[in-house]
C-alpha cells in the first residue's frame, strides 16, 4: 500500500486570508453546511477530511434551553459518499455543551451538524440517503454487492434496517383500487390498495381475506369509489363496511371471462367444424398418386416401454399381488398401475403415440398430408414450401414426418380447422383487425356452426357496450343472452347479474383497475428480486416506498 499523503491547507486557503480557496474547498465537499475544513489525507483507497463544525450553539434537546457555554470538544468519525472513486471519512470535531437550566436532567448534549451528522449515526445524512435509496430498488444482497462497487461501506442487514414505511394516511382515497397479489402462487395471497386517481400504492394486507379488508375501509374512511375485480370476497367487504361506496367492476375481467365463455362455447362446437373439414376434404376432388397405406403402431421406445409394462403389471395381478406391492416391485406410482390395470392396452398405445407435445411442426402436418396426397412427395420440396409458410425448424422433422407417410408409421393429420383458442382471438379483437384471409376463416366457422355464430354476435354487441360506456343496455344484452345463447354464455350472463350494479358502473363510468394491475405486476418484480423469501413486513415497505 502507498503511504498516506497528508495535505495541509496552504497560508493562502487559511480562514484569516482574504482569498476564497478555503471557502471553494468547503463549497465542493460540503455545500451549505457549517463546518471549516482544516486538512484532507488521500492514500489509493480513502480520503481522510479534517473538519470542525463552526455553526451557531444548538439547543438542548430535552429542554430547548441555547446551549452558551461549551463543555469540551472530541473528534466523531462520520462516513461520507464516495470522493473521486475513493471511500471518504470525516473527522469531524465538535462541542459538547452545558445545559444551564436547572429543571432539566440533562447536564450535557453534543451539538449535531444539519444535513452531515446525526445522532448515534457513522454515516453521513447524503450516505444514509444513497444507501436507503439502493435498499429500496435492489434490497439486501444485490444491494450489498453494488455499495461494495460503489465504495460505500455497509452490509446487507444495515441496509434492510434502513428501510422503514411511510405512514398510511389516515382517510383512504377518494377512488380507491383492490386486487390481490401471490405471496406464493396458489397458497397464499394478499391485497394491494391503490389510489387510482394518484396511481400509488397506498398499503398493503397481508391476505385477501373479505374480514381484513372490511377492518382497514373502517379504519379508513373517505373511500367513495371502490374499483375491484370479480373476485366476492372484496365485494362483501364493501357491502359491509361501507355500503354507501360505489363498486365498479373491472373491465378487463369482465372481457376475460367473456373470452373464456367463448372459448369453451368453441370447444363444445369443435364437432361440427371438424365434421365439415372433412366433408370439404372428401368432396373435392383429388389426384392421388401414392395412396397412404394404413396407419400402424409406430416402433418408438415409449410404445414398446408401454407393452412391457402392461404385460408386467398384469402378470403380477394375476399372481394375486396388490398394487402397492406391484408398485413398489416395478418403482411405479400406484396410481400408474391402477391405470394401466383398468385400461386397455390399445388406448394405452394411442395415448403413448398421440400423448407427446407438440413440436414446431404440428401446425403444419395437416398441410403435408395434403401435399403428400396430392403427389409432392419430395422432402425438400415440402420443407420449402412450408418455411414460406412460417415454419421455424429445420428439414429434419419434415423429413421424419414424410418417412412416415411413406411408410405408414404415423397417422396422416385430419382436416386442418381453427382451434378454439384462434376462433376466440378473432371474435374478440376489435373488428377491422383481422387480416383478410383471418376474416374468411371466421366467416367460415360462423357459417358452419350456428352456436358459435351467435356467441361471436353476443361477444361484439358486449364489447361495443363496455367501449362506448353505454352500461344502460346491459339488461338488454341479458336478455338477448338468456333467450338463445349458448350454456357458457348463458352462465356469463346470469354471472352478470349477481353482481349488476358494479358492471353496469364499470361499462359507464371512467374508472378501472388497470392502475392497479400495474402495481400488481411490480410487485411481481420486487418479490423475485427478493428471490421469494422477504417477510410480509419488508416486502410491504419495499412496496409502499416504490409507489
């Protein structure tokens, strides 16, 4: 290590010349604090400031009384933000002075400078500032690793005790957002409260129970507008504790469970867009040039795996051994020999043939099989052909797949229709959106199946309401619903109506949760940053000074 280097102010920077360099050397290190700079130590790592308060006399804090007459000095050493990327330490002289009133039981107090020391403190008022702002945004390790860089001295644990929470206001905001959050995605939940005309988090519980959130609107009045989602534990909650409030419906809810009655209306109807493909494929006409022969179990490890363990499972049963037992001899789950027990083994082939997931090429083995039937039995061919088409792998899958058909050890793929999920994307965008040949595809479905037809006219009529604020028709659309809709839009409908007055706020006024969704998936943010583990207390601080 260098030796240390001592620079003492030149004549020229004493406080009895007229010049301004000492005053300059204090306006840099410490700007608009009373303290005189007597000399500065720099080595390779630190910078060692000599300094003295030289401020009016304080006061005692306990009685108020000016402190006049001065007891004694001593020197504090106070750690300052970093200098020239170097850690900087003050030796920082002050008084101690006499309190002379009598009544006051304190004989003694030192005197703190403003902005640069404080009581029982070793940092600086600026360090403790940087180091609350870094626990706030990165927290404890992550936190610790960055000061290290930064030169600022401290560890982990002194920067999560820096954090405190701010004081929850004592009346709630006048438009008040709720949701949940996970703690722990599927076990353990709690709730957000946001202002929705400030978009800040204004605290946070530690459940989403209906009790705990009717306890803090009672401890904190002045909520007049309550934004939730469809969840009924919050709206219990408001009934209860302030029934005079206005309730408003989510809309983004309210679109997503219209999308997923939509979706199942979908997949209940797949039979008839599926018997329709095929009467299309079947009636036009075709040129076949290599018929496929029939399709045949496929030599794959997983479907040989699956006849030895059916031909073992049920030479053990017939031995008389139980399915623990079984289990425990073949290192299976019983519940995987009560299945291979009571299944068949051709639906235990299929399973295993047909069970894999879906790989890049999925989306397109309908059209191979087109293809190859209509003559182009080449490889590289077809590879072209549907990489034009957007297909992001290589040849080998197309390859495989086009042995297959040659030999008939796959299934040829039936007639290529919409899954529910894309039928229900189309119907719920906005109109105009689709591109042409989207377009066509949905009038097609809507053509063939009439329950969707009329689930996609009920889904445009809704979303037309929830755009354009006209929550008076509601009723209207509940009616059109429950005349002829199909059962998973029905059951939307007769949702609507359990909780009618917080939809028909949110499809008229201007208010919604979606500030509070944001927060929601900031604190999804901080939660990972905290890798999952912070305690329900540091979390809500973290939370409350982020907002």
């Amino acid at each position: 290590m260098n030796p240390q280097v001592g620079v003492r102010l030149p004549e020229r920077f004493s406080w009895d010349s007229p010049g301004m360099g000492a005053a300059a050397v204090e306006d840099v290190l410490f700007p608009g604090i009373d303290v005189r700079v007597t000399a500065v130590h720099a080595t390779e790592e630190r910078v060692a400031v000599e300094a003295s308060s030289c401020g009016q006399p304080p006061a005692c804090p306990d009685c108020g009384w000016p402190g006049r007459r001065v007891h004694s000095r001593y020197v504090r050493r106070v750690a300052e933000r970093p200098l020239v990327g170097r850690a900087l330490v003050i030796r920082l002289r002050v008084r101690r002075f006499f309190c002379e009133r009598a009544s006051c039981r304190r004989r003694t107090f030192v005197e703190q400078v403003p902005d640069l020391s404080e009581r029982y403190r070793r940092h600086s008022v600026g360090l403790r500032r940087w180091m609350r702002a870094v626990a706030t945004f990165l927290g404890g390790r992550p936190g610790e690793r960055l000061c290290r860089v930064l030169q600022l001295p401290t560890g982990r644990t002194h920067l999560l005790g820096l954090l405190t929470a701010p004081v929850v206001p004592e009346r709630a905001p006048r438009v008040l957002g709720v949701d949940e959050f996970a703690f722990r995605k599927g076990w353990r939940y709690g709730t957000v409260l946001v202002d929705i005309e400030a978009a800040r988090v204004v605290d946070v519980l530690p459940d989403r129970d209906a009790a705990s959130f009717a306890t803090w609107l009672r401890e904190h009045p002045g909520a007049e507008i309550i934004c939730r989602d469809r969840a009924s534990a919050y709206s219990s909650a408001v009934r209860e504790a302030v029934p005079e409030a206005q309730e408003v419906a989510d809309r983004w809810h309210l679109l997503h469970n219209l999308s997923s009655a939509v979706e199942k209306t979908c997949h209940q109807h797949r039979s008839c867009l599926r018997k329709q493909a095929e009467a299309d494929r079947d009636a036009e006409p075709r040129r076949i040039i290599n018929p496929l022969p029939p399709p045949t179990l496929p030599p794959t490890k997983i479907a040989v795996r699956t006849v030895d363990r059916y031909s073992d499972i049920h030479r053990l049963l017939g031995q008389g051994h139980s399915v623990s037992e079984i289990a425990r001899r073949l290192h299976l789950d019983r519940k995987t020999v009560r299945r291979f027990r009571d299944t068949d083994l051709d639906a235990l082939l299929a399973s295993a043939r047909h069970g894999r997931p879906k790989g890049v090429l999925e989306p397109f083995t309908a059209y191979l099989t087109e293809r190859f039937t209509d003559g182009v039995t080449s490889p590289t061919d077809l590879f072209h052909e549907i990489r034009e088409r957007g297909y992001q792998g290589s040849d080998l899958p197309v390859r495989r797949y086009v042995a297959g058909l040659r030999t008939g050890t796959v299934e040829p793929a039936r007639g290529a229709i919409p899954s529910p999920r894309k039928i229900t994307t189309w119907i719920m965008l906005p109109r105009g959106t689709l591109k042409l040949r989207e377009e066509e595809q949905l009038l097609n479905v809507r053509l063939t199946c009439p329950d969707i037809a009329r689930a996609c006219d009920l889904a445009w009529t809704f979303h037309d309401l929830l755009q354009q604020r006209r929550g008076h028709q509601l009723l209207t659309w509940i009616r059109e619903a429950e005349r002829d809709a199909p059962a998973p839009l029905l059951s939307f409908a007769q949702g609507l109506c359990l909780d009618l007055d917080a939809v028909i706020a949110g499809l008229t006024l201007p208010w919604s949760s979606g500030i509070v969704e944001g927060h929601v998936n900031r604190i999804k943010t901080i939660k990972r940053a905290m890798y999952g583990r912070a305690s329900f207390r540091l979390l809500r601080t973290r939370i409350l000074l982020r907002s």
